[in-house]
C-alpha cells in the first residue's frame, strides 16, 4: 500500500494532480444536481401559486 | 461605396474636431513605453532585445483604449441603428469604421514608433523594420477589435469585458510582429513571418466586418 | 433520420429521452473511470525515463483533448443555433461553456504539476501546449463573461455564438503562432508524447480515460441542458405535468 501510494517518490506530484482533478470534476456534476432542485423548488412554487 | 466614404469621412472629421481623441492614445502609447524603461533601468544590451516586444505591447494598450469609441457615440445618439437599417451593407460600414479607427489610432502609433525604437536603441534598420510590422499589423488591431466591441457596445460595463474578449486574440499578431523584429536583429531571414502577418491582415480584414456586423445587429437590435 | 432528428429536437422528447439514458450513461462512465483509473495507477508499468511521474498524463491528456473537443462542440452548435435558430442547439452551447473551462483548468493545473518533476519549473514558458491551453481559457472565460454581462438572454446567446465562431478561426492560429515562437527559441524539447512508441499497456489506459472524460462531458452536457429547459419552458404543459409528477410528458 505504501508502494502504491508513493509512487517511487512522485506521490505528492500525482495525488495532488489527481486530486484536483476529482474536486473540479465533482463540482461541475454537483452543481448541475443542485440547480436542478432549485428549478424544480421555484417551478412549484410559480404552479402553487397559479392555483391560488 | 458610397456608404464607405461618407462614414469615414464623417469620423475622421469628428476626430479633427476632438483632438484629444487623436492625441490620446499616441501621447498613452508613448508614456506606456517610457513607464517600461522607467521601471526597468535595464541595461542597453538587454533593453535592444526587450524593444520590440514593448513597443508592441504598448500599441495593443493603446489600441485597446481607444477601442471602445468605435460604435459607443454613433449607439448613443441612434446613428448605428440607422445605418443598420438602411439597404447598405453593413459589412461595408464596419470596414470604413475599422479603418478610421486605424487612421485615428494605429497611423499616429505607427508614424512615431520608429523614433521610440532607437530611442531604446535599436539600429535604423532595425526601426524600420519595426515600423513596417506595425503598419502591417495595427490593422489587425482594429478589425480584430471592432467585433469586440460590436459584441459589447450594448453593455454598461462593457470596456473591462473586452479587454478579456480580444487580448487573446491579440497574441498572434503579438507574437509574430515582435519576432519579426528579433529574426531581424538576429540576422536571419524575415520573409516568412512577414508574409504571415500579411496573410492575418487580409483575413482579419476580410472576416471580421462579417462577425462585426452580426453582432452589431444583435447589440442594436 | 430527418424526422428522428426534428423529434429529438422538441423539448419534451429530448427531456424524456436523456432522462432515460442518463442513469445508463452514469453507470458505463464510473465503470470507465474505475478500470481507466486501475489501469493507469496499478496495472502499466512505470515509464523508463519519466518513472512514475507519468501517470499524471490520465488525467492530463485526457482533460486537454477534451477541453478543445468540448470547443469544437460549442462552436458548431453555436453556428446551428445562428443559422437555424433551433433552441436544443443553443441550449447545448451555453452548457458546453462551463464544463469546457473546467476541463482547461484541469489541463492547465495537472500539467503545471507535471511539469516540476520533468522539468524542474512549476510553469515552462517554452511549452507551446501549456500556453495554447491557458489562451484557451482565456477564451472560455470571455464567453462565459459575455454570457453573464448581457441581460437579455436570448441576445446573449446569439452574442456567445459569434464569439465561440470567431474564437474557433482563431484557435489555430493562436496555437500556431505559440508553437512558431518556441521552435525560435529552442525551449526544452522534452515533449510528452513524441517518445517514439507508446507501450500498449500505457496506451489502453489512457484511451479508457478519455472515452471516460467524453461520457463525463455528455452527462454533464445532458444534465445542464435539461435543467436549462425546464427553466425556459417552465410556463409550457409538459413541464407542468413533470412538476406535478404525472409523468405524462
């Protein structure tokens, strides 16, 4: 495992590439989930209204 | 044609009229290169290499400032949406515009610029051939510029957006003028970028009144 | 094909449609991601000069082929959108835009990283992909401005077209001229790929990856145009009835 995670010493260089590339690509699929709540929240609401 | 003249005999006149306007962005462009060496204090040796990027620099700077006067008082007193009504291309229109933007601005720069190079002391030759890659390319400048501003006449804060829109596109022009001048200074053959830098002016001329004048109905519209 | 197309064009179909391959797509692409990330990090062997070090080009070249692909994309649906005016593709377009300069940045930083161990500097001038990948998002980040500063939306989108258009002319040109300046000035000639042959075993990999990065991008595509859609039909019947959760589309 500490092979693995050393990398013959270019752990660092690559786990932080690694890294951000996880966080970058988990906040462009999170965001779209997110704004997708709140579409449908406000579409409610605006239908909620209507009936009113 | 007609359309062609008119209009840049128009903006040139109104320029005359405001000679700030004139003064501006060659008094800018001569400061900005002055500031350069200020900062710097390099030594001869090392400024003769650094002259022909920063005199480059400096006419996009100065380029870019006087950009947004292109379209922004023919949209606020409703001229631009005359003349993209009228049965004139507009195509036509934003190339006579492009071209009293390069009077106005690109000329002066260009016209003075050999006396700034020697003055950062470069060789006559080498000014020469400094002053020939600008009257190439100050063209480019504007046209590439005009849709720019054709994209963001429309906006309140429209000068800092454009700036971000066509400096990237600048870098072509950028680095191929200023090489020119260094291929020169190092005894080699300039031919080839010069011919480059012809080519990016025809096409910049031929392509962009087409971008320019979409945009500009998008912007009016 | 014409009338296959014109449906998938409708809002109501498309939503419906990509609704339905979504969760499909997620699935195939994590798998894609785990044997890419398997292959890359465990199974090829380490490079003979770079080492190790190596490894970081599954993530790098991958997001960089991906980060002028998703260009591509943006521009050709923005051209659709000019001459045809076909809501789907502007849509398309302005989704692109984000996940185009993510993928840039990943590029930008993953290579920046890469480039301390081969060549000693967090940032080397003299590479003519490094500085054509930060001009890229340059452009990204201009479009997304542009965007975001025209009120009018609909005019915003017809503004983005034309810069998406303008920017594809110049994006060889710009990465041209990059690469014109380097061979002058003899920067380190270490290039990444130009090693003669690439084992097969780094190979299958790195191609993993990229079809992983690709069914990434058209999920995340997907995901944005339809909530885009919602968005823009939200007074229209077929999203009244999603809303209500009677499903009739």
């Amino acid at each position: 495992m500490y092979e693995f995670l050393h990398m013959g010493g270019y752990g660092g260089y690559i786990w932080s590439a690694y890294g951000i590339t996880a966080i970058v690509l988990t906040l462009s699929i999170v965001l779209p989930i997110i704004q997708s709540r709140k579409n449908h929240k406000r579409i409610e609401h605006m239908l909620e209204q209507e009936q009113d | 044609m007609n359309i062609f003249i008119t209009i840049l005999k128009r903006d040139l006149l109104l320029a005359i009229r405001h000679r700030a306007e004139l003064l501006n962005p060659m008094l800018f462009f001569v400061l900005v290169i002055v500031l350069f060496q200020l900062g710097m204090r390099a030594k001869p040796a090392v400024l003769v290499t650094l002259a022909p990027a920063i005199v480059w620099i400096a006419a996009l700077l100065s380029a870019l400032l006087s950009l947004d006067h292109m379209f922004r008082s023919d949209m606020e007193d409703g001229a631009l949406e005359q003349m993209i009504i009228s049965t004139q291309p507009t195509s036509l229109l934003v190339l006579a515009k492009i071209l009293a933007h390069w009077i106005i601005t690109g000329l002066p720069v260009t016209l003075i610029a050999p006396i700034l190079g020697l003055m950062l002391g470069l060789t006559g030759d080498a000014s020469l051939i400094l002053f020939f890659t600008l009257l190439i390319g100050t063209p480019i400048l504007s046209a590439i510029g005009s849709i720019g501003v054709a994209l963001t006449v429309g906006l309140r804060r429209g000068s800092v957006l454009l700036s971000i829109l066509v400096l990237p596109l600048y870098v072509p022009v950028l680095i191929f003028a200023s090489q020119t001048v260094n291929t020169f200074m190092a005894g080699y053959p300039i031919f080839a970028s010069l011919s480059v830098l012809m080519a990016m002016l025809v096409l910049s001329l031929s392509l962009s009144p087409w971008a320019s004048s979409a945009a500009l109905r998008m912007s009016v519209s | 094909m014409y009338r296959w197309f014109h449906q998938l064009g409708s809002p109501p179909t498309f939503y419906k449609w990509s609704g339905q391959w979504l969760p499909w797509l997620t699935f195939v692409c994590i798998t894609l991601f785990v044997v890419g990330l398997y292959g890359g990090l465990v199974y090829a062997p380490a490079d003979y000069l770079q080492k190790d070090s190596f490894r970081i080009i599954y993530v790098h070249v991958p997001a960089a082929w991906m980060s002028m692909f998703v260009y591509v994309v943006m521009a050709f649906s923005g051209a659709i959108a000019l001459i045809w005016h076909i809501k789907l593709s502007e849509i398309m377009m302005l989704s692109s835009a984000s996940i185009g300069a993510s993928f840039t940045f990943i590029a930008l930083i993953t290579g920046s990283i890469w480039g301390k161990p081969t060549w000693g500097t967090w940032w080397e001038w003299g590479d003519a992909r490094l500085l054509s990948e930060l001009l890229l998002l340059f452009l990204y980040i201009g479009i997304i401005g542009l965007y975001s500063a025209i009120e009018d939306k609909r005019k915003a989108a017809e503004a983005v077209s034309i810069l998406a258009l303008v920017g594809i002319v110049n994006i060889p040109i710009i990465h041209y001229s990059v690469i014109f300046l380097n061979t002058l000035h003899q920067g380190p000639t270490v290039s990444k790929f130009d090693s003669p042959s690439i084992e097969t075993s780094m190979l299958i990999p790195l191609l993993i990856m990229a079809l992983a990065f690709k069914l990434f991008y058209i999920i995340v595509l997907l995901m944005r145009s339809r909530n885009e859609l919602l968005w823009r039909e939200r007074r229209s019947q077929w999203v009244r009835n999603i809303i209500k959760g009677t499903g009739n589309v």
